[in-house]
C-alpha cells in the first residue's frame, strides 16, 4: 500500500508549503455531488503563521478530496471560537477538525456536536472534559519534554559527572494542555538527578503551575526569567540550563541572559518549534538545541484520520503503518478528564547546530544567502 504523504502545493492568501512528498490527495473515494459532505475547521488564530499555514493547507487538502469546507479563525479568542463551533454546529457540518484557543472551555458547545452525531477531532491540542472526541491528533508531547531532558541529561554527563549543576525550568501557557505534557515530559525524566542532589533548582520553582508563562508570550518569559537571575544569580552565581516549553519562551529566557546574567558559564537553553530567530541563535551559541515539529505531516494525519471517519471507516492502529513519517496510535496516555482519547502520536525531531540541514530537507526551510543561517521558503 502506498505511503501517505504531504503533497506540494501553493497556498492562498500568498503562502507557499512544500511537504515532503509530491503525491497527491487520494481522491479515489471522494464523495459524489449528491453526497457531498463539509468538513468545520477552527483554528485558533490567523495572524499566527504556523495557525494560517495548518488551516489552509488542510483546506486544501479536504477540498481536493471533494469535500466543503468551513474554515474559521478565532483571533485566539476561546469565547469566539465556541459562537464559530456553535455556527458550524448549526450548519450541520459532518466533521469538526479543531485546534483550541483554551481546551478546557468548549465540552458545553461539543456536547451539542455530539447529539447532532458530528464526529470532532481535536488538532494539535487536546480538548478536555469532554466525550464527544472521536480522535486527537498531535505530536507527542510528552516525548517532546523527554528529549529536552535527555539532551540536557547528555550535554552535563549526568550519568558520570557528580555535578550539582543549577537549572530553571520555563513552562507554556496554563491553558494549552499541551504545555503541562511538555513539562512533565522533561521534569519526570530529570527527577532522580534533582532528588539525587545533582541538579539543583535554585528558584525552587519546580511545578508546572509555577514557571508558567502567560500567552507562551516572550516578554513574560524574559520579566519571569530577569526575576529569577535578580533572586537567585545576581552575586555571578552559575546557571547551567534553562530548559524552555517553546522557542518564544526561549528567546525571552536569552533576552533576559543577555541583560542580566552575571556568571560565567553561559547556560544550555533548550527550547522547542524550529522558529527562524531561535535558529539563528543556535547557530551564533546562544541556544542550543529546539525540538522540531513539521506541521505539514501533522496536518497530513489529521488530514488522512478524518477522511476515513468522514466515509464511514474506524481508524485504527494499523493506519501508521501508511505513513511516510513516524506515527504512534495511543489510547492510553492522552486522558482528557471524562476518556483516554484515541491519539495518533507524531515523533519529534532534536535539532541542534549539527544538523540544521535536517531543517531544509522539510522544503520548509533554507539556507540564507551566506549559507549560515536559515530562512523559511515562502
């Protein structure tokens, strides 16, 4: 059987993606004029490429494949994207494709999703307290963290070395869900070595709730961190790491390290998307490592999982076995408060300076003029 795979295609509104494959949509089984059936996408906000680029590539996908499509945008605003999901609900959409501005505020609107038998994916972030859910699909971003915590476990020997070395960590936005997993992910695998007296939180901040950043905004990552170096390094003390929920998070942690850090060892920063300026960083020093996760083979699956829900079909485990890239079907980890949610599970990638090339083989990215930093292919 042949590999799903993002085809290559231009995008409205002037934005270009390129995949990483040419094959186009499996129109085989598209729906006939008198059966047409429309999919709802509520993306949380336009303004944001990576959000403008996931909606319009999956309208398009959808669309070649023969179906109607909804595609709506909240301004990342939680109480409009319910009225936009209401109005698709009213309109009797067969499928609602979703990535939530707040995934706690939506199971009241879904509940209604769910007596009218409209099948709801939730994208990318995972919508809880609810059981009108049929699949979730994300990266996983548990394992997200985990690397974090294992490059940093590699890059300070902690398996051979005595340490104590000193680290902070950053969190994402309280109310993305993913945000606690990506925490998690890294605080539990680094947890013997902080209990063990290896690694020291000289903060003492060392719970989710408590290094959360607002909005994953850089500015706050930079105020929160500025405090942290006021309080705890101002006399030249060591920092050794800072281990980031996102690269914007990061790029506020290296702002703040700029202005305020008085030691003389400049820390391992590790963040995670692959963004352009926090690219540039890691090629200057002043980050080391980002997580890296290609949308386009996320909105690939989701693109493939729903196409069989919408004919009828129950996706299975045995769907990841078509997929050009690495996908994990769970139904055990990702629990939403009322289910564990049927998850197809995308693999992330570590990208450090050593293998930036990694970035442009997506087709997303490319080599500047001077070959040495990177830029996104528009």
């Amino acid at each position: 059987m042949k590999k799903i795979v993002a085809s290559a295609m231009a995008i409205t509104m002037g934005l270009s993606l390129v995949s990483c494959g040419s094959e186009k949509p499996d129109t085989n089984n598209a729906p006939t004029s008198s059966q047409k059936k429309t999919v709802g996408i509520s993306m949380p906000a336009q303004e944001l490429e990576r959000w403008n680029n996931d909606g319009e590539y999956l309208k398009s996908q959808f669309e070649a494949a023969g179906y109607d499509v909804e595609l709506v945008y909240a301004g990342n605003n939680s109480s409009r994207q319910n009225n936009d999901i209401m109005g698709m609900i009213a309109d009797n959409v067969d499928l609602l494709l979703i990535a939530a501005v707040d995934g706690t505020t939506l199971s009241t609107t879904l509940e209604d999703a769910k007596n009218k038998n409209i099948s709801v994916v939730s994208y990318d972030r995972l919508i809880m307290n609810t059981d009108a859910i049929t699949y979730y699909v994300s990266y996983d971003n548990y394992l997200v963290g985990k690397l974090q915590a294992q490059f940093l476990r590699d890059q300070l020997s902690l398996e051979t070395t005595a340490g104590p070395y000193n680290i902070e960590f950053v969190a994402g936005d309280a109310g993305d869900n993913n945000a606690k997993y990506f925490f998690n992910g890294a605080y539990e695998t680094l947890k013997d070595y902080i209990e063990a007296g290896k690694l020291v939180v000289p903060s003492g901040m060392t719970t989710f709730e408590r290094v959360a950043t607002p909005d994953w905004a850089v500015d706050e990552a930079e105020k929160n961190m500025k405090t942290t170096l006021k309080s705890c390094y101002a006399d030249g003390e060591t920092l050794d790491a800072v281990i980031c929920a996102n690269d914007s998070t990061a790029l506020g942690v290296t702002k703040a390290i700029a202005s305020n850090y008085t030691g003389e060892k400049y820390p391992i920063i590790i963040g995670q998307d692959g963004d352009i300026e926090n690219l540039k960083n890691i090629v200057d020093g002043k980050q080391a490592m980002t997580v890296y996760k290609n949308v386009n083979d996320e909105a690939t699956v989701a693109f493939e999982v729903c196409k069989r829900v919408l004919q009828g079909e129950v996706p299975t485990g045995k769907l990841t076995s078509e997929f050009a890239v690495p996908v994990n079907f769970d139904s055990e980890t990702y629990e939403n408060g009322v289910k564990h949610v049927q998850s197809y599970l995308l693999v992330p990638e570590v990208v450090t300076k050593d293998n930036l090339q990694l970035m442009v083989n997506t087709g997303l990215y490319k080599w500047d003029d001077d070959n040495k930093y990177l830029e996104l292919v528009k």
